[in-house]
C-alpha cells in the first residue's frame, strides 16, 4: 500500500525540479479529432479542458456556420468586429505566439467572452457559385488562444483547430494549458523532453531497489 504514495513522490520532485519557474503543461490530445459540422440542426460540443466537471467553451455548428462561446468569466481571444463587448471573429494564432495576461493589449486582438453569444470560426454562404466563407479562421489549422478558471484562478492555454476553407466545419484535435495560474503559455506548448526525462528516472529509480529486493529474495 506504500508504494504508489512512494512513486508519487518520486514523480512529483522530477517534476518540480524540472520547471522551477514555470509549470507542467498539460496536455489532452484526441484518438479522433472533434467534428464541428451540421447539415441540418444546430450541433453543441461543450469543452472541459481540465476534466473538472465543469464546461469551459461550447463549440456550435451549424448548418451555415461554426463558433464558440465561453462559459463563465472565462475568454478567447478575437479580432475585435468594432467597439467594447462586442465581439468578433476568434483568431487563429501561429505556433510560439505567446498566450498570456498581456495578449490582448495589442489594438489588433482582444480577449472576450460574455458566455452568451458565438463569436465566428467561420461562416459560409451558399450562392449560385458554391460556398463563400468569412472568418479570419477559414482555411487555416491553428491554434485558438484561451483564458479560463480552475478553483477560483486563471490559467492560459491553447485549442488546436482545423477550419475549412469552403464549407462551415472544423476540427479539434486537442488542447493544453499552464498548471500554474496566471503564466503564460506558447500557443501549441507541450511538456518540455527535460521533465518527462526527470519521470522516467524518477520512476526508475524507484524500481531499481524494489529488482534488487525481489533478487535477493530469490536467492
């Protein structure tokens, strides 16, 4: 019964010791991506990015368009459409971009959420000529940056997002944020080679004695 508490420790100093600023980035990525498409009635997929029980964003397809919108305080960030709390289209953000407390203080991008209307990923028309879609997001995979609550604090992360360049759907093929509240994260960050190095010797270290007992036992 004193083995997983030992192991747990073990795992939690490897961790400690190899992000002393900054915290483990965790990470969810998807078997399957998440489909955002309808050809008929509006379809709703709610997003719990840190498996609490409690929504975070709600993703909304439907049979003309996809958006999202926040649950609670928390935000995205968009290009804003015009005015304060208004909204506009969430932006789609390049791998490295930095997502974190000052990201939206840049006139060309803002942090939003009202937890009540979507804001667009991409909206399309369907004319004589086919599908025209509008949407800064419209044919491109990146990532979308996200602000959100955990227990009362905020943590900074991402949501890596297909979207299509002629017809209203996307993809979501996975997430991740910063453990540590209020940090900044890269848009598409992972946990860092160096930390997952720390646990595996963490965790051999550990096994090492518990071989050693086990051929002493049987000699």
């Amino acid at each position: 019964m004193k083995t997983p508490a030992r192991l747990f420790g073990i795992l939690a100093l490897a961790l400690s010791a190899a992000t002393p600023c900054r915290g483990v980035i965790a990470v969810t990525w998807l078997a399957e991506p998440i489909v955002l498409w309808s050809e008929l009635f509006a379809q709703y997929t709610p997003l719990d990015l840190n498996s609490d029980g409690f929504t975070d964003f709600v993703f909304a397809a439907g049979v003309a368009s996809v958006g999202v919108r926040s649950e609670g305080d928390n935000q995205y960030l968009i290009w804003p459409s015009g005015g304060s709390n208004i909204g506009g289209d969430v932006e789609p953000l390049l791998a490295a971009f930095e997502i974190g407390p000052n990201s939206g203080d840049d006139s060309w991008m803002d942090w939003f959420g009202d937890g009540v209307g979507y804001d667009n990923l991409i909206t399309c028309l369907n004319g004589s000529g086919g599908y025209t879609c509008v949407g800064r997001f419209v044919g491109q995979h990146a990532y979308m940056g996200v602000e959100f609550n955990i227990d009362g604090a905020t943590h900074y992360g991402w949501i890596d997002v297909a979207v299509a360049s002629l017809s209203p759907g996307a993809e979501i093929y996975g997430w991740g944020y910063e453990t540590v509240p209020g940090t900044s994260i890269l848009a598409g960050a992972v946990p860092e080679p160096s930390s997952l190095n720390l646990i595996a010797m963490g965790a051999a270290a550990f096994l090492l004695p518990l071989g050693r007992k086990r051929a002493l036992k049987n000699k």
